[in-house]
C-alpha cells in the first residue's frame, strides 16, 4: 500500500540453533510460506552478535572468525548472486 515497488529479494532466517526442534520447525513453516524466497544461508544464533554492538563494531570488526561473521558473509554473497541471477 505504501511502496509498491517494494520487491521483497528474499527472506532470512537469524538467530538458527540446528539441535533446536521450534528452529528447524520454524524455518519449515517459513520455507513453506515464501518458497525459493528464503536464503539458503541461515546466521546462527552466537555470542560474538550479541557482543559486537556492545562494543560499537560490526561482527566483521568484532570477531571476523566468528560463526556469525561467516554466516553474514555468506549471505552478503548469497544476495549478490540473486540478484544479479534476477537481473540477467
């Protein structure tokens, strides 16, 4: 109603715990809803994300080892791809 040309490139889940039964249920019932939508790349919940603001810093300037940095770089790629696959 407000933008429409508002174009959603995908969705991301954040915060994933594997070994957590709601999580993979979660990402199920998301996977279901927005099909090809979401990304494969999911940033899994780590102590170094809940840190880097804490300490003014990105992940990447936080901890650049850190699951949670991997996982954001990943996704950065992941993003790139599609949507230069959506553009060609």
């Amino acid at each position: 109603r407000l933008n429409k040309k508002l174009e959603i490139v995908g969705v991301v889940a954040t915060m994933y715990d594997a070994r957590k039964v709601l999580n993979r249920e979660v990402v199920e019932t998301i996977i279901k809803y927005f099909g090809k939508k979401v990304f494969k790349t999911m940033i899994r919940d780590n102590v170094a994300l809940a840190e880097a603001p804490a300490s003014r810093k990105d992940i990447f300037e936080y901890n650049p080892r850190s699951s949670g940095a991997k996982d954001y770089l990943r996704l950065c790629k992941e993003i790139i791809e599609r949507i230069e696959t959506e553009e060609a």
